[in-house]
C-alpha cells in the first residue's frame, strides 16, 4: 500500500491530510503529487513526513520508479555497516532499529526515505556523496537527473539536527561535489 497525495482537494488542504495520515501512522508510505512546486511547499511536505514530493508535470515512468523505490525502502530499510544507534553531535541521535530519531523538534519517527538517506550518508561519515550517488543509491534513479529532491532532505535533516540549521556542522553541501555527514562536536 502507498498512498498518492494531491495538495490542492476540495475542503482540505493535502498537508492537513498528511499530518492525519501521520498521527495515524507515522511510516505509511506517502509521495505527494502536486502542481505546487514553491520550495516552501516541497520542504513543507517533507518536514511532514511525506517520503517523496513529485511535481507535475511529470512522467510516468519517473512516477512509478519513485513508486517501487518506496515501497522498497518500506519493505526494507537497506544494511550497511553502520552501528543500529548513530550519534549526531553531542545531543541528538538516529536509531534504525525504530526508524525513530532525538532531534531538535523533539523525539520523531522517521519517513523510510528519510532513513535511507541517513543510513547512507551516516555509513560514510567525512567522505563527500554527490547528488547522482544519493539518487541512484537511495532512490535507484540512473542517470542525469535534475532534482531538489536531496536538497530538500538536507534542509530537512539540518532542522532536526544542526543547532544553528543556517551554519551546519553535521550536514554539510560541498558546492558542486555533494553533501558531507560529519558526527563530530555540536
């Protein structure tokens, strides 16, 4: 099961849907398809719990590889040698046994996606990982593919876990080469 959620239906927004979905069920899947594309609204759907935020236009075909890449991360969250329990700096931390998270929001279930993402990025602490490598190793998307989709889990992963999200220690964006997970000191 997964669910397919439009922004924009008739007598409630699309986020108030989710944020139902989520009291619900905090790891139901969940990819929002809307026209919306603003920033704000892609980090909005994300920061809500929504594992994928498509924008339409879209293809097909592009729909339904973010389709089957969810419903596997939901049947599996990937393992790679990286302790059950992660430490992000001094005060917050990861648990991929639970799928749950300590961060500055408070503890928090986290999204399959969300921690895939983590899990690949927390098994590589220091080493710089590209947008393609992100996308075709946690997404399973191939070749040049221009999306937001990292850039919005990075804004999303600073908010729960960089004390100042403007000046990241964790979450770092190497302009050009990709995004960095250092563990170190807050």
């Amino acid at each position: 099961h997964l669910m397919l959620l439009d922004l924009m239906l008739p007598g409630i927004s699309g986020f108030e849907v989710l944020k139902q979905v989520r009291a619900a069920d905090a790891l139901f899947p969940v990819i929002i398809v809307s026209a919306r594309s603003a920033e704000e609204d892609v980090v909005e759907g994300l920061t809500l719990g929504a594992d994928d935020y498509v924008t339409k236009p879209f293809s097909i075909r592009e729909l339904m590889l973010r389709v089957r890449r969810t419903l596997a991360l939901h049947r599996r969250v990937p393992r790679e040698n990286v302790d059950e329990i992660v430490p992000i700096g001094e005060r917050f931390r990861v648990n991929f046994t639970e799928n749950t998270a300590i961060t500055a929001l408070g503890e928090r279930a986290l999204t399959a996606q969300e921690a895939a993402v983590l899990r690949y990025l927390t098994a590589r602490p220091g080493q710089v990982c590209s947008r393609a490598d992100l996308l075709q190793n946690v997404w399973g998307l191939q070749g040049h593919i221009e999306s937001r989709t990292v850039d919005n889990f990075m804004v999303r992963f600073r908010k729960y876990f960089e004390l100042n999200p403007q000046r990241p220690k964790h979450f770092l964006t190497l302009r050009a080469r990709g995004y960095m997970f250092t563990p170190g000191a807050d």
